[in-house]
C-alpha cells in the first residue's frame, strides 16, 4: 500500500485530492441555520466546509488548551528580589577563591 492509498485509517494519505496529515473521521451534528452559514463560507472562500471545521475545530482547541508551565521552572527561586544587584556580594560570603 502506497502512502496516498492510506485514506481515512488514520495513517495519512490524499483525501479528497487534498494532502493530509494522520486523520480521523468524525461526524458534526449542526443546527439548519449553522449548516447554511458553513456551506456559504465555504463557497466565498472556495474550500470546502470540512476543512472550515477543522480549521475552527483546530483554533478552538488552541485557545482552549491549558500550556503546562514545566515543573522545573522556578525551582531555583531565592524568594531575593535582589539577586542580581547583589551578586558579587552574596558569592564573596562563600568563601575565598
């Protein structure tokens, strides 16, 4: 199997003539109205309406996604806020060189 022959089974491929990471099919469920507004977005821009979902979809996602500050991030805080005025200072009272 070539990978253009891959298709919807969530490994990649061409679908619908168009180049495509990894997918998967789902199925929306929209309003009569939300459906009308889709199909004529589609249209003016001249893509079709399940790229338009995905771009939403992908956007939603971004927005709504917490980032995860890395634990180790401010681990090595002092609570100073004078650390590095102070530097030289506090390095001398280390002991000698």
């Amino acid at each position: 199997m070539t990978e253009s022959d891959a298709g919807l089974d969530g490994i990649g491929g061409t679908i619908y003539g168009t180049r495509m990471p990894a997918v998967a099919k789902t199925t929306v469920y929209l309003d009569a109205d939300d459906y009308r507004r889709l199909q004529q977005l589609a249209r003016e821009q001249g893509r079709r309406a399940a790229e338009l979902v995905r771009e939403a979809v992908a956007e939603y996602a971004r927005r709504h996604t917490r980032v995860r500050t890395p634990r180790t991030i401010g681990a090595g805080r002092s609570g100073r806020s004078d650390l590095s005025e102070q530097a030289e200072e506090l390095l001398g009272e280390m002991g000698p060189e």
